[in-house]
C-alpha cells in the first residue's frame, strides 16, 4: 500500500506519519510537505531513516509537482493534513488560508482522478460546526449538524469539505472526511494554546489568555486522532464523515491551570488579554458513530495526555527552542504587544 500524507512535517501529519511506519510496516508512506513555517524536517528525522518513508517537498497547491509525485508514486490512499491551521494568523490574513486549503484539496483531488485512488481522505475539523452556546452542555456536534463557519480559516476547511463531497457526488471520488476536536501532543507549534502554555511557562513567561478563559475546547491526545483516521481509511464507508472527539471538554482557564500545575508554575504567570475577534466558544463532539460503526474509542483521558504531553516538551527542548528562538520571536511580538 503507498500512502501520501500531504503535511506530514507539521503537528498532526508526522504523528500520522510515524503512527502508520509503526502500526503498517510494510506501507510505504510518502510525505508530501511545503515546509511553511508550521513545516519542520527536524521532526521527521527518525522517519527519514525507514526505507519505507520519503519526503518531498513540495505545495499541494501547485498541480505540475502534485500530478509528478502521483506519476512517480501511483498511491493507492491520500491522507490530506497540510493546511494553514492557525485560526489567529487566519485573522490576520485569509489569503494564504483560501489557496492552501481550498484550491490544495481541489488540486490534490484532481490527481486522485486523473491517475486513480482507492480512497481520498479530507482531514477536516469540528470548526466547521461553528460554535455552542457555553449554557447548553447537553448539544454537541453531530455529523448533520449544519456547516455555520466564524474564521477564516474554519469557513476555508467548511469550503473543503463542501468540495469534497461535491467530487464524490459529481465525480465518485471515493472520499471520506474526519472532523476532530482539538488535538495536542507532541510535535505541536508553540502557537496554539498547549504547546503555547507549556513553552512560555518553562521560560517562566505571562500566559496570555483570551478574553475570561471561559470558553470551551474538546481536547484529544493527537495519536487518539491518528488512529481514528487510520480506521477510517480502511473500514470507513465512501462519501461518509466522521466525526472524532473523546468527551474531554474544558475551558481555557482550566486547560492552563492544568498545565501550570502540572509543570510546578504558579498561577500568577496567568494574564487577560484582549479577546479572539469572533472567538468560538465552545465546540464539542458527538463521536457516536465512529464508535459505533469503527469500534473507535479514545486512550487517553486529559489528565494522562496531558502528562505524556508535558514530559515530551521537558524531553525535547532543542526541538522547540529552535522554533521559538526565530521568526516566532516576531509573530510573537505582533500577535501579543499591545493586545
Ligand atoms: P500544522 O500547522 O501543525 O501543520 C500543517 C503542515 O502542512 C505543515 O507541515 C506545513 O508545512 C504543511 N503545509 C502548509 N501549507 C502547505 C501546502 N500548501 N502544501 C503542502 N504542505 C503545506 O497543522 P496541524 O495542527 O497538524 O493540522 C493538520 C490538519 O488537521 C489540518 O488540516 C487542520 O485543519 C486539521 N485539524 C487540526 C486540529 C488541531 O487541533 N491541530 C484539529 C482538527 C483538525
Ligand atoms: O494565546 C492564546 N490564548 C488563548 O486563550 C491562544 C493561542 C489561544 N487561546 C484560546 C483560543 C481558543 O479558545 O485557547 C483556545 C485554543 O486556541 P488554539 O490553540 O489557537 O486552537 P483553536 O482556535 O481552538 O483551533 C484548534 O483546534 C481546531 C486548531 O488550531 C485548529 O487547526 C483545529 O481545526
């Protein structure tokens, strides 16, 4: 079995990516990666040693790159991670977001027509759904929920999906669609709150938190994600979405008093800041059916991710003091100076 993983460098996509070269050894896995500034090669250094891995680098956006590495490669299943994926950065400027994540799927769809696929399989999000109200504990999102997008980036990965099914529909693409929760772990960007937490607080740093901290995240450890999507390539119906989530609600303020706590930091590093423009207040998911039909079921609770996640960050610090140590420096400076 050959398999592209596009964003395969970046969060997600390389514990995908080392989750399938230890669960199918006999799988080739071809990571198809840009390198944004999300990308990092670093990550994939153990993967580079498999034979049965090879990176390429490449934009799933550009079509002559796209349909050469499927004339090279002939793969028999897509998993498309790479996309921009910062709701903030969306805010600051959609561009980017639209052509990544929008004409990258259409693209990389289009190769899985012209050469042939056994499966197409779109990784989406439950921000797709919009958000809930914080009062309402008893609604989560289930798979008919309506599309009813906030940022830019979440309607450029509703756009995606819309555009997913409309290939199998029009085309019959065989496609499937996974819409998760919030994921961390390791390999995780410092700009997204965890990681963001945990780097920041090592470094005995202010914790900027948006608005009161009181909105809602449904949190899941990302190899919990990893092996949903690999049940789903397999065993999942064509033209089916699914979504992933474990019942691992919390607000912000008790993600990073979690942390903090974990990490032996004082809560006094805890600062308001000035609140997401259209901030999503609570997502929340209804995983039913791929527990039902895919026998799926989370791992890790909360507490034990975010153990394992803490202790990866301790043991990894060249990984993440070289990212914070760049460029990250500025867009720290002009997403947080004055907010
Ligand atoms: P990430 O930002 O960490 O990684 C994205 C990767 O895609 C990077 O390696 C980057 O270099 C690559 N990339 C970006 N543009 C590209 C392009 N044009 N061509 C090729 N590669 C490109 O993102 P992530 O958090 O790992 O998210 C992966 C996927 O999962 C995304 O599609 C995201 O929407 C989805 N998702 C993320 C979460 C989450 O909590 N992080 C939850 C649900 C769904
Ligand atoms: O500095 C911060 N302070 C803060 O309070 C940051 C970066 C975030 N937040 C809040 C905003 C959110 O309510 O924490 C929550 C989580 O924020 P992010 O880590 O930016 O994630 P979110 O916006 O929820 O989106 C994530 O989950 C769904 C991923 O980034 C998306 O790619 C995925 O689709």
């Amino acid at each position: 079995m050959n398999i592209i993983v596009t964003g395969g460098a970046g969060f997600i996509g390389s514990n995908f990516v080392y989750y399938m070269l230890k669960n199918h050894p006999d799988y080739r896995i071809i990571c198809l990666d840009a390198l944004t500034y999300a990308g990092n090669l670093h990550t994939l250094e153990e993967a580079m040693k498999n034979p049965n891995f090879r990176f390429v680098k490449g934009d799933i956006a550009d079509r002559e790159c796209v349909y050469k590495l499927f004339e090279e490669e002939k793969p028999d299943i897509v998993v498309n991670f790479a996309a921009e994926s910062h709701v903030d950065r969306s805010i600051e400027n959609p561009e980017i977001f639209l052509k990544t994540n929008i004409i990258g799927t259409q693209v990389m769809m289009d190769a899985c027509r012209k050469y042939g696929i056994k499966r197409y399989h779109q990784v989406s999000t439950d921000e797709v759904y919009g958000d809930l109200p914080l009062d309402r504990p008893d609604l989560m999102f289930t798979e008919e929920t309506p599309l009813h997008t906030s940022s830019p980036y979440s309607a450029s990965k509703a756009s995606a999906d819309l555009l997913v099914m409309a290939y199998h529909r029009t085309y019959g693409l065989p496609v499937t669609i996974s819409r998760c929760s919030n994921n961390y772990g390791p390999y995780h960007f410092p700009e997204k709150l965890i990681p963001l937490v945990i780097t920041r607080a090592l470094e005995d740093k202010t914790i900027p938190v948006y608005g009161t901290g009181a909105n809602v995240r449904d949190w899941l450890y990302v190899e919990d994600h990893c092996r949903a999507i690999d049940l789903i390539i397999h065993k999942g119906r064509e033209g089916e979405i699914y979504n992933i989530g474990g019942h691992n609600e919390r607000t912000n303020l008790q993600v990073v008093k979690t942390v903090l706590h974990e990490l032996n930091k004082p809560e006094s590093l805890i600062t308001f800041v000035t609140d997401r423009p259209g901030h999503d207040r609570r997502y929340a998911i209804n995983p039913e059916k791929i527990e039902k039909e895919l026998g799926w079921n989370p791992t890790y609770n909360f507490e034990q991710g975010i153990k394992v996640t803490v202790k990866w960050y301790l043991e990894h610090r060249p990984w993440w003091e070289k990212i914070i140590s760049g460029e990250y420096q500025n867009y720290y400076k002009s997403m947080y100076s004055n907010r």
